[in-house]
C-alpha cells in the first residue's frame, strides 16, 4: 500500500487565521514535508468561487510544489474538466509533467457544485456528456490523435498538436473520481484508474470493498489487471485518544459545515463509521488496514482542513509517518 498526502485547500476569509499567501505557503512546506517523511504522494484538487478550496488551477500550484521536490509524485484530485477548454487542459498537465520529471497523476471528474458552474454559464446537466469527451480530447491531445480533428458536441478542433509533450507514456496516469458506488464499474471499464473520498461515496468499510470490486470488474473487462484505488482518508494522529478528538473536532466540524455532501451527519457519526480516522496511531492504522483489505492501493490522507493550525498538521503527518505507515505496509 502507498501513502499520499490530499488537500482540498479550504480557505475561509475571515475566519482562517492568517493571509492567502501564508496559508499557501503553509500548504507548500507540507509538500515539501511529506517527501522528506517518505510518502508518496501530494494530491490538491480544484474548486472555485467559494471556501471550498484557494486553488482554482491546480497546475500551477503543482508547479510550485514540482520546484521544491525531486521524488514525491504530485496529483490532481480532481481536475475538474467540463469547467475549461480541455485542450488548454491538456497543455497544461503536459507542461507540469515536463517540470515535475514524470512524477504527474491526473485525477479528473465532472463536477458537482452548481455554483462554480453557472458563473462560468456551463449548465450542469451537461456535465456528464462534456466530460466524456474532455477525456477523449485530453488522450488525444497527449497522444497525438488530435492530428486528425475531433468534432464532439461540445468541443470542436481541427488538427493541432502539442508543443509540449508529456514525459510519461503514453500520457500521465489518469483517475476519475466518482461519488455514485455504481459510476465505480464504468470507470473500470474505460481504462482508467479509480478515486474515491469514501466518506462521500459508500457508508462503511464493506460498501468500500463491494464499490472496489464492482470498479475491478470494469478493469477487467478492459482488459486491465493492474488498475489502481486511490482513497481519500481524513485524517489526524494524536498522543491519545482524547487529544486527537480535542485538535480535530473543530477542524472537522467548520469542513463539514461547507461540503454538505456527507453521507454522515455529524463528527461523532463520520469517527464511528470507519471512513475518517482520528485517534492513536494504533487506532487509526486499523481503519489503513481495513481499507487495504477492502482493496485500497493508495491512501491519501486530508491532514489540513477546517482551518487546522500548520503546526498541528505537520505533528500529525510525522506522528503518521513514523507510527502508523510501519504498521500498514
């Protein structure tokens, strides 16, 4: 099992504590921190026109973090594709991988929040049919196919190719992720690997497992039998118990009350459901281990959110690193 390290980059004006560049500075030393510590990854996703998150155009923060690292892999989760011209999308991954050496994931998804569509006058109920083919753009662009012109419903190009060119091949590992346990198979089916928040999706560890095998099924119809699970796990690592709960609740509690799409209503119901692991690290490697037997390839653990202190993050993710990995390989 791997372990990466996942930020959604909320930020509440007003109320965060400290300025934009602090905190995205903040957000950069954690990068930099997690490779030191030895994990394997560093996911941001994009959001727009609201706390949810500070990174509109997770490219170019990645660029930064791609200056200051030289092992850790670095990921989008997700890159919201109906949103921008999938063609500038394609460009913009591919300078990334050039800058990161091949280090690049790219988790994509179609979107869920009305708000950050109707300003850009993108009607959701096209999302679904304008990601679809943002996906056939985006490996067409990386592969060259788009020498040949694509005409879709919704985006037309006449021949054209990248002046910059991926350095993974064919292109950078591509992800989608999902929030329907039923989307798990199709995604399977299209070739791609899956990414899941657990805590959004499925109500327990075993409806994890039953979403995992249905995504495999689709993979091996495909074809495929190294199709990967990446996992979104909330997360904090404390001395005890009681100490965990006292830095994370209200953390947890301001997160919450700005993604209104948990399955569970309330903190107390998200730490009992087996889908966020806040404790010892004893106790929250057995939520790592029940995840890796559910069949979960990569964890990537949200260490920073609802305004938490940096220097609480960072005493989580070493506390994680060192006392919770080794129990979890």
């Amino acid at each position: 099992m791997d372990f990466g390290l996942f930020s959604v980059g909320d930020f509440y004006p007003g109320r965060h504590g400290r300025s934009q560049s602090a905190f995205l500075a903040e957000l950069l030393q954690q990068a930099e921190l997690a490779e030191t510590l030895g994990f394997h990854s560093y996911w941001v996703a994009e959001h727009h026109f609201a706390p949810y998150g500070l990174l509109p155009n997770p490219a170019v923060f990645l660029a930064a973090v791609a200056a200051r690292t030289r092992i850790i892999r670095v990921g989008t989760a997700v890159s919201v594709l109906p949103l921008r011209s999938p063609l500038h999308a394609a460009e913009d991954y591919a300078m990334l991988d050039v800058l990161c050496g091949g280090r690049l994931n790219v988790g994509v998804g179609s979107g869920y929040l009305a708000h950050e569509f109707a300003p850009l006058g993108i009607a959701m109920e096209d999302k679904v049919d304008r990601f679809n083919e943002c996906v056939e753009v985006l490996k067409a662009a990386w592969t060259g196919d788009l020498l040949g012109g694509f005409q879709g419903r919704f985006y037309q190009y006449q021949p054209v190719q990248l002046q910059v060119q991926c350095v993974q091949e064919p292109h950078p590992p591509l992800s989608c992720a999902i929030m329907r346990p039923e989307a798990a198979f199709y995604v399977g089916l299209q070739g791609m690997d899956l990414m899941v928040m657990p805590y959004v999706t499925v109500d327990d560890p075993e409806g994890l497992k039953v979403l995992i095998e249905r995504f495999r099924r689709g993979a091996a119809q495909a074809g495929r039998d190294n199709a990967r699970v990446v996992a979104a796990l909330p997360v904090y690592v404390g001395e005890t118990e009681a100490e965990a709960h006292a830095i994370a609740g209200m953390a947890v509690e301001r997160f919450m009350e700005n993604r209104h799409f948990f399955r569970t209503g309330t903190y107390e119901d998200l730490n009992n459901s087996g889908l966020a692991a806040w404790g010892t690290p004893d106790q929250v490697a057995v939520v790592i281990r029940d995840w890796r037997a559910a069949g979960v390839d990569e964890v990537i653990g949200l260490f920073n959110y609802g305004s938490m202190p940096h220097e609480q993050v960072v005493v989580s993710m070493e506390r994680f690193a060192r006392l919770v990995v080794p129990q979890c390989r």
